[in-house]
C-alpha cells in the first residue's frame, strides 16, 4: 500500500492532490490512531458514493466511542449526541433542537447583522488587517456566545480553549504535548461552565444554557454529564466551523476574482456562493468518530465488528464523479450536492445557523468592502488536518 503523509506542510497546504491519491485507489486507506483509544487506525473513504453511504449509515455503524475510550480517558464531550446512537441520539439531539428552527435563526437574523456591522466598522478605519482576527474569528463566537447566554468578555480564553480542545483530535498530528493541551483546556472549560450553570439556576434567562439546566434538574432529561458536555460541544461546534467557511470563503473568492466580480455584480447568487464555499473547502475535512458493530460490507470490502471508520468529506466533495471540473470553483454550480454538513440523522444542526452567518457577512463584504484584496499569496493555514481553516488572512480593505 502506498504511504502517504498526511502532515507534510505540503498537505497542510494544499490537501486536495493527496485526496486524488486516495480516491484512485482500490481500497480504502489505512491510517493508523495516535489516540489515546482502544482502536489502533481507521479506514479512510474518499469517494463520494462512500463517502454518502457512511454518513447516513447507523445499524452497521456506532458513533458511541465509549466502545473504544479508555475509561480514565473519558471526556465530557463523550455524553453528547455527536457520540451517541439512537434513542440517546435522538433525545439528546431533541433538547437542543428548538434553539436551531429556522425560525429561530430567522429571529437571530437583526442580531448577526448588528454584530457584522460592528465589526466591519472598526476596520473601515484601516486599509489593512487580518480577516480572520477582524471578522472571521469574533462574529461565530460572539453569535453563539449570545444564543447559549455565555458572556463574550471571555472570546480570547474561548478561542484558546476551543483550538487545544479540537487539535487533540486530528489523529494524524496529535502527540502527547497536543493531548496534554487537550486536557488542560477541556478542565478549565469545564470549571468555566460548571460555575457559570451554577449561577444560571439561581439566575435563569432565556437562553440555551438555562433551558438545558431546566432539562437536567426538573424534567429529569439531561445527566450531569450529558448537560456539561452539551454546553461544551455547542459553543465548540458553533464557533469553529463558521470560523473556517468565513475564512476560506473569503480566501476563495479573491483567488477567484472573476466569481468575485460575478457576485458583486448578481447578489443573486450569494445562496449559491455559500454553497460552493463549502464544497470547495469543506470546514469539517473527516467525519467524526464511527466504528463497526458487525461483520459487514463497506466499499465492496469486507470488515470485522469492531474496526474504525472514516469518511474523508474533503475528498468526497471534490469527486468528478459527482461534481464536474471539481477543483474550479464555481458560484454559480447547480446542483451542489456537497456533503459538508453531513447527512442523515447527525446532519449538522447549526447549518442553518452557519449558513445564515455566512449570508448575512458576505452580503456586508460585496456591499462595504467591495475593493477588498489579498496583501499575501500565502495565507497561513491552520496545523490540523482534521479542519480546513485559516489561521491568518492579511487583507487590504
């Protein structure tokens, strides 16, 4: 089997001629686990049709890593519904639905385009920055921070926990001082969050966090650790990927200045624009945790209960077998069947959310910063292979 480095710089970089590799070849890949887990690699997919396949599979398929988690290593975000399998999926995913309706997005609608207007106004004092600090990074935090009820006073330590905490679970980079970061920033997490429930039940608003502390402690919905670990996954999940698709969506278009120009000129295609942002450079590159629970058949190979599963979504949603020239980035591709925000029943719930965040800041961008551009060809990329983000974007606005 031929080896491939998925830490290089190169791939760091530019990810996407390794994902042909993968895709071209007989078998899924191999690639073995630094994870502190009982499972020793996973099977990597690549093709779409796989790809599809295992995202909405569940029978054959658990996401419950407790099977491999070593118990001294159990980590709050264990208890949630990203880990979980029907019915605790299901009812776990039921208590926070109601936050993520579009109606409810739609009510959050005034306050995103506030936010994006502060942050567009500090910078239009400037001919230069860095989007991402600017804008990308601020804007989903303080978005999700304003929906949960957590105060926003504390972004910087936020960001700083949320990075060491998702760092920890790129397989292919992670190391002891990378684990030991993890754990760090996951215990003062949650000391954070244990005080700030504490101060919700004698003080509840209306927010997310006090109608999960009212599931945990008068509807007898929620345990201690399923509502610790909720609170962590929902500030964790609503930050980091929009903070990704606001970065390279930007990045895409001023590589791309003919699609720039073509949206400046037909807002129209703004929905369109999103979409292909997320197919392009899919925030979320793997899907999370899965592992066999029978002998079955995947790809048309054979596998024992018990092996790990993997579906490589940044490849899939570059396959020319379901996206023609898939490495031209179009505004205008229909259909765009990209497979960023999962499939089935774990299908990101703050799609919606993210979606309209994205809308409503790239909508302010064509409308005030119309002149922006690139002050480097070489953006930093962030060091996990786990997301697609950028750490850095020098602009001249």
């Amino acid at each position: 089997m031929n080896v491939i480095d998925l830490s290089s710089p190169s791939f760091l970089s530019d990810p996407y001629p390794v994902y042909r590799q993968l895709r071209d070849m007989d078998d899924p890949y191999w690639l073995p686990n630094t994870q502190p887990i009982k499972s020793h690699g996973m099977w990597l997919f690549s093709r779409y049709d796989e790809v599809a396949n295992i995202l909405k599979l569940n029978g054959p398929l658990s996401k419950q890593i407790s099977r491999v988690r070593l118990p001294e290593d159990t980590m709050p975000m264990d208890f949630t519904m990203l880990q979980q399998d029907p019915p605790e999926h299901t009812r776990l995913r039921n208590l926070v639905k109601q936050a993520f309706t579009p109606e409810r997005i739609k009510a959050l609608e005034h306050r995103i385009g506030q936010i994006t207007d502060e942050l567009i106004t500090r910078i239009t004092t400037r001919t230069t920055g860095d989007f991402v600090t600017d804008i990308a990074l601020p804007l989903p935090l303080m978005v999700i921070a304003s929906l949960m009820g957590v105060p926003f006073k504390e972004h910087g330590t936020f960001g700083r926990w949320i990075t060491s905490i998702l760092v920890g679970f790129d397989s292919v980079i992670a190391n002891t001082e990378i684990l030991n970061r993890q754990k760090l920033a996951t215990h003062d997490l949650i000391n954070y969050f244990n005080q700030l429930i504490e101060k919700r039940r004698h003080e509840p608003r209306d927010d997310l966090i006090s109608a999960l502390i009212e599931a945990h402690d008068n509807q007898d919905k929620l345990t201690a650790d399923e509502l610790l670990g909720m609170c962590i996954l929902l500030l964790v999940a609503g930050y980091e990927t929009t903070v990704n698709l606001l970065g390279t969506g930007l990045y895409a278009l001023l590589r791309h200045p003919e699609q720039f120009d073509l949206l400046r000129q037909n807002p129209e295609y703004l929905p369109s624009a999103i979409e292909e942002m997320l197919r392009f450079e899919s925030p979320l590159q793997r899907s999370t945790f899965r592992i066999t629970t029978e002998d079955c058949e995947l790809g048309g190979k054979q596998f024992l209960k018990g092996e790990q599963i993997c579906a490589v979504i940044g490849a899939a949603n570059r396959d020319p077998a379901q996206f023609p020239q898939p490495d031209t980035f179009d505004i205008t591709r229909t259909p765009n069947r990209h497979l960023a925000f999962g499939l089935g029943i774990h299908t990101c719930l703050g799609a919606t959310l993210a979606r309209t965040e994205a809308l409503i800041t790239f909508g302010r961008i064509i409308e005030y910063l119309p002149d922006i551009w690139l002050a480097t060809e070489k953006p930093e990329w962030n060091v996990t292979t786990y997301f697609r983000g950028l750490r850095t974007l020098p602009v001249c606005y």
